[in-house]
C-alpha cells in the first residue's frame, strides 16, 4: 500500500511537472 502511494504521488508530480511545462 505504502508503495502505490508513492506511486501515485510520482504520478501526480510528473503530471503537475507536465503541466507547468505546457503552460510555460
């Protein structure tokens, strides 16, 4: 469970990461 967490927080932060770039 631990790791999915993780997982989903990698996931959230390379989308956010996208997001910024896009809107740059």
């Amino acid at each position: 469970m631990r790791v999915k967490e993780e997982e989903k927080m990698k996931m959230k932060m390379l989308l956010e990461d996208h997001s910024l770039v896009v809107w740059a």
